[in-house]
C-alpha cells in the first residue's frame, strides 16, 4: 500500500509540526506588516494582525510559502518514507500555494495529487482531516481525490465586509467605487465564486451591516439547502465576536442544533476584508467516517 501523506497550508488554522507523526504537514504563509514579514503561526497569530490593523490603521500584506520551505517539507515528507503526497492548499482564486506545492514535488521528484479546496479556514482543515480519516482506512489517493472534490462542490464561503475601505486600501477596488458605495451606505456580500477557483465574487449588496449577515444565512438555508445533519458551519470573523455569536445563535434557530464554529478568521484573509468582517462557511459531511 502506497504511504500517503498531506501536504496543506496555515489558512487551514492547524497547528503547524504538531501533526506529522499523523502524516499532516503544514507550512507557514507569510504576513507582512509595517515593513517585516512574518511566517503565519509561528511568528505572528491572526488575533496580533488584526489588533494592530485596528490600532495603526494600518495595510497588511500576505503571500504564498517560499519555494525554500515548500521543497524542504516536501523532501522532509519524503525522507520519512511517504511515496505520494496529497496536496490541499488554500483556495487557488485566493492564493498561488498550489503551483507552489506542485513545483516543490517536482523538484523533490515525488508524486502529488492536487486538489483545489477553494476556500480556507473551517472548510479547509475539514478537507484535511477527512482525508488524514481516508487514508487511515487505505483508501487511494484518487479516492480521496474523488470524495474531496464532492465535498468541495457541497461547500462554500461568503463574506461581508461593513465598508469598502481596505478594500481600496488594497488596491482591489477603486477609490470611485468605495467612494461610491460609502455615499450609498452599501454593505457588499460577496462570496467566493467556485467557477474561479475560489476567487471573490459580489453576491448582493445590502443597507447595514445586520441586513448583510441575515441576507448570508438567508442564502445558505434557501439556495444553498443547509441543513443541521449533513454539514458543518463556521462563522469567522475580524474582531466581530458578539456579532457572530449572535448569528451563529440566528442560524441554530433557523434550522436547529448543529456544529456550528465561531472563531476569528486566518490572518492571510481577514488581512484583506479589514476590522469588522465576518465569513461564514459550510461544506457536507462525509458520511462514511
């Protein structure tokens, strides 16, 4: 039997290192704030980020690994023994760590399988704990290919941010448009587009930010057909932890007791939606384990 291991990054909120006796190796993506760049959990947490956005007003940046630690922990993976690597990084429509990924295993000389999770956070470290699940029972790593990809298609990301100003701080829109949006008092929903391999797309846009959240659960349990039983949530957030929580609360009411995660979003993205930004997540189950 081929021995598997998994190859993901710091957006799926795992401990880095901790996991590898189980096969589960993960690398740091990189912060850089006010001039110096960090390697994400282990120089510098999400909570740290985001306070000092809040204090400084300040532009954080993120970028994929370095092609110096992708291939030392892919010659590290393969050093231990492992023959095939599952690859599964942050959504690619949000961040290049798979070519990365690909181009480290081909360097090392050791077969990968690439799968595009298309989101990060709750539904990444779930993708990744299934498959650590499936490949504990000897299943092929084009089974896990296929059972992930279905989760994938049964999951998704949407995103409110209550202004457009980092937005265009970032540079990722204009400053006509913000200008535009903060005239007409519009909260943007956005969510991330599958078509896109994961990239922001608009979704709605609504009056206040309250209006945005419920119009976000509203679209989960009444075009995306939740349910309590057959997936898990979370709900992320940039120092917005009483408003999740009263969500989070909303959605428990609206479809009953679930497994529901409230939780301060990864420092790669709640970097870019800026203080006050919330993503909710789901994806299905996999029944079987």
């Amino acid at each position: 039997m081929t021995k598997i291991a998994i190859l993901a990054d710091s957006g799926c909120q795992l401990p880095i290192g901790e996991l590898e006796d189980k096969g589960i190796f993960i690398v740091p993506l990189i912060i850089t704030m006010k001039g110096k760049s960090y390697l994400d959990q282990l120089e510098i947490d999400s909570l740290t980020v985001f306070e000092t956005m809040k204090k400084e007003d300040i532009m954080v940046m993120t970028s994929q690994p370095s092609t110096g630690v992708l291939q030392e922990t892919v010659q590290r993976i393969k050093d231990a023994g492992y023959e095939h690597i599952i690859a599964l990084p942050i959504a690619t429509g949000l961040s290049s760590t798979l070519n990365g990924m690909k181009l480290a295993c081909d360097m090392v000389g050791i077969d990968v399988t690439l799968i595009d999770t298309k989101g990060t956070a709750r539904n990444h470290k779930e993708l990744i704990e299934t498959a650590a699940d499936l490949i504990s029972k000897g299943k092929t790593a084009a089974e896990i290919k296929t059972i992930l990809e279905d989760m994938i298609e049964h999951s998704g990301t949407i995103i409110m941010v209550p202004n457009l100003d980092h937005l265009k701080k970032g540079g990722r829109i204009t400053p006509a448009v913000a200008l535009l949006a903060g005239l007409l008092k519009i909260v943007p929903v956005m969510k991330l587009n599958y078509d896109l391999g994961g990239k922001i797309d608009t979704l709605d846009k609504v009056r206040t930010v309250k209006k945005a959240n419920l119009k976000i659960i509203q679209h989960m349990i009444e075009e995306c057909k939740v349910n309590a039983t057959d997936y898990v949530f979370a709900i992320e957030h940039v120092l917005a932890e009483d408003l999740a929580l009263e969500m989070k609360q909303k959605i428990i009411d609206m479809i009953g007791e679930c497994d529901i995660l409230v939780r301060e979003l990864p420092a790669v993205v709640g970097a870019h939606m800026g203080i006050g930004g919330i993503g909710y997540q789901f994806i299905k189950k996999y029944k079987e384990i």
